[in-house]
C-alpha cells in the first residue's frame, strides 16, 4: 500500500541536509572550524544617532545674568569710647582776618561828602570793604590799611590814622558786617552738614551743634563727638557730652573741625546684613529659574529624542530601515525571521535559545546546522552546512562560541520516528478512506 502511495506521489516529504549534494559542503563544528568562520569580515549595525542622544546634553541654563557683587560689609564691632576732653581756651577779642567785610560810616556834613565820597558811597550802598589776603582794606584816595589781626578797636585806630595822615576828617564809624575769616566745620551724624562763621560773642560747641541741625544718632552708646584742632583730636562720648551740661560751653576757634562718628553702627550694619541676605535670596532665585528653564528645555528635547525614535521603530517595523537577520526553521519552538543585534555579533545560542529553543520531542539534537551561502556568488557556488551535534550536550559549548552572520539560516531537522509519525498520520486516513470506499 505505502508502495502504493509512494508510486502515486503523496508519501510524506519533510527537509533535511543531503550531505551528498554536490553544492552543499557540511562541516562539523570544531574549534578550529568555528575559529574560520568567525574570521569572516562582517561589521554590526550602529543604532542611529538619535539613541546616543540625551536630553541634558548640550545647551546652558540661562538665568538673571550676572548678578552685582555682594555689598560691602564693614568689620563693625562695639568699641569701647575713650574720652579725650577739648582742653579750655581763654574768651579773646575778636581778630579780623582775611575774608572779613568791614562797614564804614561817617557824618552826613557836606563838606565831608566833598572829601569822603568814597567812604559815603561805601556806607550808603552797604557794600563795605573785604579785607584782603595780606590783611589790608583799599579805600579811595586813601590806600591800603591794614587791620589783619586787629581788633575792632584796634582796626578803628588804624583807619584813623591812615585818615588824618591823608588830611580827611577822621569822623568815623567803623564795624564788621560779614564774619569769614574765621569758620568751624561740622559733619557726620548731624541733620546739615555745615560751615558756622565764629562772631565777638565767640561760639561753643553746643552752638554749633545747633547750626547744624543737632545730633541724629540713635544709639548713644557708640557715638562719639570728635574735635580736630591744631592736628590734635579729641573725643567726647555722646553720653558724656549729654551727662555733662558744661561741655556743651566749650568755646571754639577759627579752624576747628568737628565730627560726630559712631563706633558701631547698628541699623547700618542690619541694613548691611539684609542686603548680603537679599543677593543670597536673588541666587537662590536666579539658580530656581535657571533650574526651571532647564528642565523645560530638556523636556522638549526629550520629546523631541523621543519621537525621532518612534519615528524609527515605525519605520522599521513597516521594512523601510534596513537590518540583518537570520532565519530559524526546522523543528524549533517558533519558526521565525531573528534581527541581529545592533552594536554586537550574536552567537548560534543567542539565535538558537533566545526564541525558545527546538522542540526536544520531535526535533533531532543531532542534526542542527547553520546554512550559510559561500563567499563567492558566481555560479556553482556552493552553501556550507555547519553542523552541530547536540546530542552529547557539552557540544553546546561551541555553540555559544559561533558567529552568526547575515541572512544564516539555522536548521533543526525532525527525529526519524517523527518523520515516520507524521507519515503514518496522513497515510492512515486515506487508507480508511480506500477501505471504505472498496465497501
């Protein structure tokens, strides 16, 4: 009957190596054999560019600027004041001196008007004289007179003199109207930084205190009256200088100078401290919105990283990118088409196991091979059969150590009662079938 059928041309047929065709070269996996065929040229497929990409790469956080450098603080710490007490001066007439203006006034007689008209017109027009550097006064038709230095009555005797010695009428008056030759100075902790002009009635501290507005310290404790005379400085405590009333008449004279300093400073030093916390705080800001920024910048790249990769798989997934793959057939878990690797050589296990294996029920162990077309692609060319027997399993070892290169084929032929199993299946129907129909 199988005679029969086999006349007929439905026998069964499965696939297999014929070791003896003439374009087919099987070769036993060897070392040596393995060795060979792993030393054909053959380069791994890069990933794309877009896989090597990350979004934080690249690109700056861009913050404020440059912030302004942190304000200046000074080394302010409490002090203990010393007291240097302004010695006494005597009260002295007042001397006049360059800068003075000095008024004249005479007797309204005609006769007078004739000779003075100078000195008339200077007392009508309240002009007066301003004496000059080198201490003298010019008035017409007399000269130069000199009162630098003098007192009033001094000066009054002077003028006198120079009158009768000029042949005028020495009916005179004479006073100073503007005081300028002799100023103290007064600055720092005060409402008006000022210049005070000392008069004949003389000028105390206190006085110039006054002019300038007063003393606007708030902390007592560490401020201080400072007085420069003479290349000399004194120091009167403002709590001292407020205990003692008498201090307050301590007369003063042409060129003294007077500063009211605080050793320490406390609103100014909290104002410096809030200044350096506030450029802590603008940092600290700066770096948040630079931080903020960032990640949206990287969160776009990522997006954009992202879809040129999807972009990819789809495009490989439709056969537009271009792969190398080999083909597992025969009796194996999954016949199917298996992508190398990108970046790395795959070996005959890596194939072979990493889709599940062979069926060990009906695939035989010791027939599998890898099919691999020669090197040559001219005619009669011939295909090479690399053969591993697995049936002793230390063999698998080989396995791990055989290249795989593009468009192999790996091959697991069936065990030879499978083959006769799966004749028998489709003989016997078709042996009931003729049975039935010979009825």
């Amino acid at each position: 009957m199988a005679a029969t059928l086999s006349a007929c041309g439905i026998t069964y047929h499965s696939p297999s190596v014929d070791e003896k065709a003439e374009d087919v070269t099987v070769l036993e996996l060897s070392p040596q054999v393995i060795a060979t065929a792993n030393s054909s040229a053959y380069m791994p497929r890069s990933l794309p560019a877009v896989f090597f990409s990350n979004a934080g790469s690249g690109g700056a956080a861009q913050g404020v600027g440059a912030l302004p450098a942190e304000p200046y603080l000074p080394e302010e710490t409490r002090q203990q004041l010393q007291y240097r007490p302004l010695p006494d001066i005597p009260s002295q007439p007042y001397r006049i001196g360059p800068g003075d203006e000095l008024l004249l006034a005479t007797k309204g007689s005609a006769s007078t008007v004739e000779q003075l008209t100078g000195l008339l017109a200077a007392a009508n027009s309240r002009q007066g004289y301003v004496v000059r550097e080198d201490g003298t006064i010019a008035i017409p038709d007399v000269g130069g007179v000199d009162v630098g230095g003098l007192t009033i009555e001094e000066a009054e005797n002077s003028l006198f003199q120079a009158l009768v010695n000029n042949q005028i009428d020495p009916t005179f008056s004479l006073e100073i109207s503007k005081f300028n030759s002799q100023r103290v100075a007064i600055g720092g902790a005060v409402k008006t930084s000022t210049v005070v002009a000392i008069t004949p009635s003389g000028l105390t501290l206190g006085e110039a205190l006054i002019a300038a507005g007063g003393v606007t310290v708030k902390d007592r404790e560490f401020a201080s009256i400072r007085i420069y005379r003479d290349g000399t400085l004194y120091q009167i405590p403002l709590n001292t200088y407020v205990e003692n009333p008498g201090l307050k008449d301590k007369l003063l004279r042409g060129g003294d100078a007077i500063f009211v300093d605080t050793t320490y400073d406390l609103d100014r030093a909290l104002a410096f401290y809030q200044a350096r916390i506030d450029v802590i705080a603008l940092r600290t800001s700066a770096r948040s919105s630079a931080m903020t920024i960032l990640q949206g910048e990287i969160a776009l790249r990522r997006s954009a990283l992202e879809e040129e990769r999807s972009n990819y798989e789809r495009r490989r997934s439709l056969g537009e990118e271009t792969r190398d793959y080999v083909y597992l057939t025969g009796e194996v878990t999954k016949q199917s088409r298996v992508p190398l690797p990108y970046g790395r050589r795959a070996t005959l296990a890596d194939v072979l196991f990493g889709e599940g294996g062979y069926v060990n029920t009906t695939g035989d162990p010791s027939q599998i091979y890898v099919l691999r077309g020669a090197d040559s692609l001219a005619p009669g060319a011939t295909v090479v059969a690399y053969h591993l027997d697995a049936e002793n399993i230390a063999n698998v070892v080989m396995a791990t150590r055989f290249e795989m290169r593009p468009n192999d084929v790996v091959f697991i032929e069936e065990q030879p009662i499978t083959k006769w199993n799966r004749a028998f299946q489709q003989f016997f129907p078709l042996l009931v079938q003729s049975a039935q129909d010979a009825i």
